[in-house]
C-alpha cells in the first residue's frame, strides 16, 4: 500500500510525456498541412513556404525533445526513490 505513489507517479509522468508527444505530432501535422495547402494555391511559393515551415518545425520538436528529457529525469528520481525507500524499509522493521 506504501507504494502506490509510485505507481501514480510513474503513470503520470508517461502519461504527460505522451501528451506532449501526441499534441507536438498534431502541432507538425497542422503545420505541413497549412504548408501544402499553400503551396497548392501559390506552387510558385512552395520554397518560402518551405522555408518557412523549417523552423516553427524545429521548435515543436526541441519541445517534444524537451519533454521527453523531462520524462527520463522524472523516471530516474522516481527510480531512485524505489532504491532508497527499499533501504531504508527493512531498518524500519526491524526496529519495531
């Protein structure tokens, strides 16, 4: 029963990495989408719009990159809050 804050904590931290990871993918989706319904239009701007859609592109990545750098990290504590809780268990037990 000690450890269901656990089980919460990782179940929250892979459901906000995968949040971020899901709108990020709709995010890019909307972004070539309005980029070829451009260059549909205007073919003759489809290098601009190319150009244009680089960078907005590249920051919707370095935000999914950022979250999932935040999910190994909130992993990771969660991880080493595992190893110490079980050391410190058996100490408590035994002197009760």
């Amino acid at each position: 029963m000690a450890m269901w804050y656990l089980a919460f904590g990782y179940i929250g931290v892979g459901l906000g990495a995968g949040l971020v990871l899901v709108a990020a993918g709709f995010g890019i989706a909307k972004l070539a989408s309005a980029a070829l319904e451009g260059a549909a239009r205007q073919p003759e701007a489809a290098g601009q719009l190319q150009t244009m859609m680089i960078i907005p592109a590249a920051m919707i990545e370095g935000a999914a990159l950022f979250a999932l750098v935040i999910f190994f990290l909130a992993g990771g504590a969660l991880n080493s809050g595992v190893t110490a809780g079980s050391n410190a268990a058996p100490s408590a037990a035994a002197s009760h």
